[in-house]
C-alpha cells in the first residue's frame, strides 16, 4: 500500500479486520443503548445498567480470547472484591488481603505467564485468560486507595462492574476514575450533538490508526525486524527510530478517538488522553500530553506520595528528594507496560530524563533555548527511549552486532 495514496481495495481489507471490529461493534451496541436511553429518558437506572453490564460481557467474549468461565471468575473476583473493599464492617485486614490478593494475581499472570498457565490449569481445569489485565489493575489500585481516604462517591455493585469492564476503554483506556464515572450517570442520557461529535471522533480515530499508522508501522524498527536481512546501522534504520513515535502516537490516539466517540454513544465523556507531546519541549511536557490518564495515576499514587515522604524524612537532601521520585515512578512504569528487561530499561530512561529537568530546571530556563532546538532534542531523547519499547533486548542485540 502506498503511504500518501492508499487504494482503496487496500483501506476495504483493514476495514474487515477483526481489531477494527473491535471499535466498530462497541459503536454500535452503545449508539443503540444511547438511543434507548433518550427514548425513554432512563427511567430505570437499574434495568439500564443491567443492559450496559450485558453489553460489555458480550464483546468481551466475542471479540476477545476470554470464556464465559473467565468472564465469570473475573466477575465473581471483581464482586468479592467490590464488597471487602466498600462494605461498613469489614475490618482494615480483609480490606487489604483482597487488594493484595489481586496485585499477586496481576504480577504472576503478567510476568510468569508459562507458569500460571500450567497452575490454571491443574487448579480449575482450563488456562485462565484475562484481557486488560493492567489497566484493570490500575483502576482497581485506584478504587483502593481513595476508599481508604474517604474520597469515593456513594458506591454501587452495578457501577462498580460496569466501571471495570466497559469494553472501549479496558484493552487501552483512557482510564476514567471511579468518581468522574458515577458523576456522569446523575444525568445521562445520549443526544443528537453528542452521538454525531462521538462519530467524528470515531471518524478521526479510524483515520489515524487505518491510514496513518497502518502505513507508518512498515517503517518501523518493529517490522523491520521481521526481515531476514535486519541488522546493523543505516540510514533506514536511522530514519525508523524517529518514525516509530509517530506511529505509536496515530496507532494510540486513533485509538482513543474511537474509545470516547464510542462512549459518546451514551453521552458518557471519557477523559482525553492525548494532547500534543511530539511537540513537547521537554520530557516533562511529554508525560503530561502522553496517555495523561496514565500520567495523572503515576503522579497521584506513586510520584506524589513517595516526595511526600521524603520530604518528611530529613535525611533525605534535595538531590535525593529530586532524583527519586520520578526515577522509582517510571521504573514502576515500564514493569507495568511488559515483562521483558526492555521495558525496565524505557521506564528507568524516562525517569533519568525527568530527574535531569527537575535537577536543572533553572539552569536550562536560564539558556533560553529557541523551540526548535529544545524540541529536536527532547525528540531525539523520546525516540531513542522508544527503541527499548519497540524491540526486545535480543532484538537490539542483533541491531548493533
């Protein structure tokens, strides 16, 4: 396919795509849901929920890998869990053991998949699948930490469910948080201006991700990699380090479009989560336009409270309080994204990069750097942190050899 000039035989095949069934059919269950609800003015909270909760069961079995009995035990586990955790009564310990329970999960199943496959397997007859698995586990980090503060909204099993499950944002977010989710349905209701803006979204965000990064990703290093010849430095190479954030960028916020325009079917306004972060001027700019729901998690349960305790301890001086907090947040980051080292290795660079502009913010403000140049920098910086994103670390390997 040509990059400037797809043909249109070509754009009709990935159109036929499953994944591209994947946006399209949450489209259309939730226009249809939207349209109910107007019709007849959500008279029953409690009946729609229930349509919502079936909605999302069924794409999530029928266009993903999950079965009815995965479906199950993670709704039986998401309903103890919702219990221990919001019920009056239930003492601190249960509330922790249950919180701590699914973390255990989430680390095993996400870094041992060999391992829990064969425990699965022995335990309940059949290799358990869970999709979405981290952006759950941080919704429900989430859910923890501010029921422990008191800052949750009147709590409702419904709610909760179809919060952790609402099919558009669970394999990608954006991940809205418990209280702007329970806000939103005092008054929903779908109309003619929010379900024709959730199609242009839609619109839009098929663009980016059918035209745009379908056609970027062939010069990345990713399906370079795939060649037989791949290897050793050139100009191609070179010229897909820097290609390879704009993909991810077209291919990630394609899919956010698609994601809010879908909730927009029900006139559910899901947090943006991209603004403009390849023009950012520094890292610290890129993280707060790059998956800024992510960014807004990190930075209230882990960047804030670790500054917060140390800068209570003392001992602690301003290199240490500086350096720390965004080196363990964005280390904690990239063991998140994926198991192998070289998403430790991104996440540990990302954190040494905005421990750098935290160390000397006065110092480059002071050069008054023109735009432009900060701007190829930083760009520089983001596109050779990407490599470790992009390819495994044997695949680097083979690259320098």
């Amino acid at each position: 396919m040509s990059f400037f000039f797809p043909s249109i035989y070509s754009l009709l095949l990935d159109l036929l795509e499953k994944d591209i069934f994947r946006f399209l059919a949450p489209t259309l269950i939730f226009l249809i849901l939207g349209l109910a609800v107007y019709i007849i003015k959500a008279r029953s909270e409690a009946f729609f929920m229930f349509c919502l909760l079936t909605a999302n069961i069924v794409l999530l079995k029928v266009l993903t890998p999950m079965t009815f009995t995965d479906l199950f035990l993670l709704i039986f586990f998401l309903t103890l869990f919702y219990f221990s955790i919001s019920v009056k009564g239930f003492s601190p310990v249960i509330n922790s053991s249950s919180f701590l329970i699914f973390i255990a999960f989430w680390f095993v199943y996400k870094y041992f998949p060999n391992s829990f496959s064969i425990k699965s397997q022995s335990l309940v007859g059949f290799n358990l699948i869970v999709v979405g698995l981290s952006y759950l586990g941080f919704k429900l980090i989430h859910f923890y930490f501010d029921f422990r503060q008191d800052k949750l909204p009147p709590k409702d099993i419904m709610h909760f469910l179809n919060w952790c499950l609402f099919f558009p944002t669970m394999l990608a977010g954006p991940m809205m948080r418990y209280q702007d989710w329970r806000s939103q349905f005092l008054n929903i209701g779908a109309k003619f201006s929010t379900i024709s803006y959730g199609f242009e979204r839609i619109l839009l965000g098929l663009f980016m991700k059918l035209v745009l990064a379908n056609n970027l990703y062939n010069y990345t290093l990713g399906a370079k990699a795939l060649e037989p010849e791949f290897g050793g430095f050139s100009v191609g190479v070179i010229v897909s380090v820097f290609i390879y954030p704009l993909y991810l960028f077209f291919d990630f916020a394609g899919y956010t479009h698609i994601a809010i325009g879908t909730g927009l079917m029900l006139g559910l306004r899901l947090p943006e989560n991209f603004m403009r972060p390849l023009f950012a001027r520094n890292i610290i700019q890129f993280w707060r336009e790059w998956h800024i729901t992510l960014s807004e998690l990190l930075r209230d349960y882990l960047f804030l409270p670790i500054s917060i305790f140390l800068a209570r301890n003392k001992l602690a001086g301003k290199l240490i309080k500086t350096i720390i907090p965004p080196l363990v947040t964005f280390t904690l980051a990239g063991i998140w994204h994926g198991s192998g080292l070289n998403f430790l290795i991104f996440g540990i660079l990302h954190g040494i990069g905005l421990a750098f502009v935290r160390l000397f913010d006065t110092q480059l403000s002071q050069l008054k750097l023109p735009y432009i140049f900060a701007w190829f920098l930083n760009y520089v910086f983001i596109s050779f942190t990407f490599i470790f994103f992009d390819l495994k670390i044997s695949q680097i390997i083979e690259l320098l050899s």
